[in-house]
C-alpha cells in the first residue's frame, strides 16, 4: 500500500473518513496474460464533541496508517463543589 494511495477528510467536524484505493497489474513473461487486481477500502469513524478536526495528523510506517485526533482543552465543570445539607 502506498502513502499516496489513502485520503482521510473530516466531514461537519463529526466525522472522520479514510479512504484507500488501490490498483495492482502485473504483467507476466507471456504477451498474452495479465493480471490486474482493483480493491477500495473506505472507513467512517464518529468523532467525540471534544475534538481539534483541524489539527488532525496522520503518518504512515511499514504498513500502518496512524490517525491523531487532539482533543479540545475542556474545562473542568466539577471544580465547584456545593455541599447540600439533608434534613
């Protein structure tokens, strides 16, 4: 699989789509035979509300995508503790 062969696009900051195409011919020493192998491989993964979609990166290494997707510095919304008294 080549790097230049795989496209990944956020869709409506929700969505994560990575798409593969790949086309392998082979031709053999006999001038009548060939062999051409087509294959597509798409994936669609939901992304959280606490993400960065535009700074997402992606690497590729003996075979293997790597997707980062950085999350959203959220703020704590439990740092304010308010003590009830039961009667």
């Amino acid at each position: 699989m080549e790097p230049d062969s795989v496209k990944k696009s956020t869709q409506s900051s929700k969505n994560l789509k990575i798409l593969q195409t790949k086309r392998l011919s082979h031709n053999s020493k006999c001038p009548r035979s060939m062999l051409c192998r087509r294959g597509k491989f798409m994936r669609t993964f939901s992304l959280p509300e606490n993400c960065k979609t535009d700074h997402v990166t992606s690497s590729f290494e003996n075979g293997v995508l790597k997707v980062t997707v950085p999350k959203k510095d959220v703020k704590n919304n439990y740092s304010h503790v308010k003590n009830i008294q039961v009667n």
